[in-house]
C-alpha cells in the first residue's frame, strides 16, 4: 500500500479492487440518497395533491414531463417513467378524467395515442412548480449561487450515470 493513500483502488484487500461497500464515502452517499429519496416521495404525493386532490403521486411525474417537452406517445412517456403500457393507459385514464391531460390518435400511426396537458393541467402544474422553486429558493438562500448550480450539475451526472 502506497504511504499516500493512493493504492490504485486496491484498499486493504489483497490482489483485488475495492468495491466501494468498504469505503466511507459510497456509505455516506447511500445513506443521503436514501433520506432524499424517501423526501421526495413525500413531496411528490403532496405536489400531486396540489395539483388535483384525486391525483396519485405516480402521475404527478407525468404531468411534469408532459409540462416539460410537450406532446408524447404514451408508449414514449410509459418508458420515460419505467412502467408497463396497462399502467400507463389506467394513469392516463385518470389524468384525462380529471381534466388534466387529452389523448388523441397519432396522425403518424394511428395506432398510437399522442398525449398532452389540457389548459387546466398545463395552469396547475405550473403553478405547483413554481411554488417548489419557491421553497428551494427558501431553503438554500444562504447558498452561492454557483453552489446551487454545482449541486444541479452533480445530480444530473447522477441521473446520467443512473440510466446506464
């Protein structure tokens, strides 16, 4: 082991790479991911709620993506969110009932559904938006700027990384 610290990523095991389960900074990692995670469930059931009492916290990620890049195939948004098409269609269902979102056939193949917020929907999640950033903006008012953006640009590396 170099005196350094620096053993080319071998640690105290013999002939073999670490695995980051030993090291301190993957388990102060995990364990932060894991409270901002379950924070986040949390706030999305709430943000859902706020945008339609009867809106499951699942589809409030819908609404943002739609929010987001506008217009989609369900079959395009069922994979952004990780979920079959039965599920995607009976959330869809929901969100059109609820006046949130309209489907209607895909002039490029009519076999598909084109998806997007209705007026209504486009108003409330806006507004449910700008009130998070609001209580971002709160909450990491004493930060720098530059430290808020150097944290977004972490997460999406994340996010990045996740997806391989």
């Amino acid at each position: 082991m170099h005196e350094d610290g620096n053993d080319g990523g071998h640690g105290d095991r013999p002939g073999g790479p670490r695995t980051g389960l030993d090291q301190p900074e993957f388990l102060a990692l995990e364990r932060e991911l894991t409270v901002l995670l379950r924070r986040a469930r949390a706030n999305q059931g709430e943000m859902a709620r706020e945008v339609h009492p009867d809106l499951e916290s699942a589809a409030y990620g819908l609404l943002v993506r739609l929010e987001e890049s506008g217009q989609q195939r369900a079959t395009e948004l069922a994979a952004y969110i990780g979920v079959g098409k039965a599920t995607m269609s009976r959330q869809l269902r929901a969100l059109e009932t609820l006046g949130l979102v309209t489907r209607a056939p895909d002039p490029a193949d009519g076999r598909a559904w084109l998806v997007e917020l209705t007026a209504e929907g486009r108003s409330r999640v806006g507004r449910v938006r700008n009130a998070r950033r609001a209580r971002y903006a709160g909450r990491l008012a004493d930060w720098n700027p530059r430290e808020v953006s150097e944290l977004a640009r972490l997460l999406h590396e994340l996010n990045r990384g996740m997806e391989r």
